[in-house]
C-alpha cells in the first residue's frame, strides 16, 4: 500500500463546478504540500500546510492530522485548471512522499 | 528572480553515455533536490543536498551522482546511462527556516531524458 494515496485518480468536471481532491496518508508527517503540474510538465506549489485551512484566490486546502486526510477544493472550476494535482507528504526525513497525481479535466 | 532553472531541457542518449544535468537556483536556498518522474508513479527523490558541498542520497540513487560545489547550482550526473534512467528529473529547492512553509519546495521545469 502506498503512504500516500490520492483520490480520485481521474476527475472531469464542467466549467464552475465545485471540486474536490483527496488525499489520504499513512504515516505521521510534519507537513503536506499541494502541488499542480501543468500539461505543459512545469510543477508549481499550490500550498504547504500542516493543520486547519488555507485559502488562495478559488483554492482551498484543509488537513485533518487524527484522520491523516487533506482536501484539495476549488471553487468554480475553468478549463484553465486542467492540470495533475499531487499531494506529498514530510515526515521525520528530509523525504517527501508523493501520491500519484489526480488528473483534473475541466471542460468549458 | 528566475527562480529555479535546469538544462538541458531535451536530451538523448545512447546507452553507456554520461551527461551533467545542471540545476541552477536564485532564491539563495540552502536545500535542493533531484527528482525523477515516471509514469503512473510519484515523483521519487535521487539525491538532495542540504548546504553548499554536502550530499545526500534518496530513494533511487544508483546510477546517478552530484555535487553541491555551489549554493546555487546541484548537478546530477550520469556516468554511464541506461534504458531504465529513460525519464522526467526535476530539480527543486526550499529555504531552511523554522516552521512548515519553510518545508514548500520550488521546482524547475524539468529535463526530459531519454535513453536508446
């Protein structure tokens, strides 16, 4: 079973739809980070965070820590965030844990 | 800021070859990282440097090796390449500073490696 494991693999959506990424882990970490990778193969972070929420423009990240659980939403979807999202995690180690990626097509 | 940069950007080699991967980044970062991304897999760390001339190894190091000799670049080298290292490397970094932001990571935009 991997550390980290992501839900869905595959999401398509229509433009303003509300989405919902998740991201689940088995291992005690210090911090989850949020990252989207363009078509293009270009990796941006999105958000590190390692309790409650955290806001930025349409994005929204929370964790629970005693559930080992972190959402991915973002609010009133565009094509333009058509992109894989990945989930990693950092435990003890200077090693992040990465989940496979959530590809999300968004269509006008 | 260019923030952080890699070349080659494409490259092909036959088997048995060697080639330097250049990381340079401009944020004064201490840590840096090479990564390798696979299809249907995560990515996966090579090797990762927490201070200018110090090294670490990842999870998949053999057949790679770098060197910090600067804060700012890492390279990753490849001494003699095979089929299997046929790739996307990322380079990333992050600053060292207390608390969980300082754990966020910067990519580059990556080197597509193949290998005949």
């Amino acid at each position: 079973k991997n550390e980290v494991e992501q839900s869905p693999q595959n999401l398509t959506a229509q433009e303003g739809e509300f989405i919902t990424i998740n991201c689940s882990y088995s291992v005690g970490i210090s911090a989850l980070h949020w990252l989207q990778q363009h078509p293009g193969g270009g990796i941006v972070s999105l958000f590190m965070l390692s309790s409650g929420k955290k806001k930025h423009g349409r994005l929204i990240a929370t964790i629970n820590i005693q559930e080992k659980h972190s959402s991915l939403h973002i609010t009133a979807s565009h094509p333009r965030d058509s992109a894989v999202y990945i989930c990693a995690v950092k435990g003890g180690s200077e090693k992040l844990v990465f989940g496979k990626g959530t590809k999300l097509t968004v269509n006008p | 800021n260019a923030g952080v940069t890699q070349t080659p950007k494409f490259r092909v080699l036959k088997t048995g070859q060697s080639m330097t991967l250049l990381c340079a980044q401009d944020m004064n970062h201490e840590y840096m990282y090479w990564y390798r991304q696979d299809p249907g897999m995560g990515l996966r760390l090579i090797h990762y440097s927490v201070g200018e001339g110090t090294t670490a190894k990842g999870e998949v190091p053999d057949g790679y090796n770098v060197s910090r000799l600067k804060k700012q670049n890492f390279l990753l080298g490849l001494e003699s390449a095979a089929p299997s290292q046929t790739s996307v490397y990322f380079c990333a970094s992050r600053r060292n500073y207390r608390g969980s932001s300082s754990y966020e990571q910067y990519f580059g935009p990556g080197t597509r490696l193949t290998v005949t």
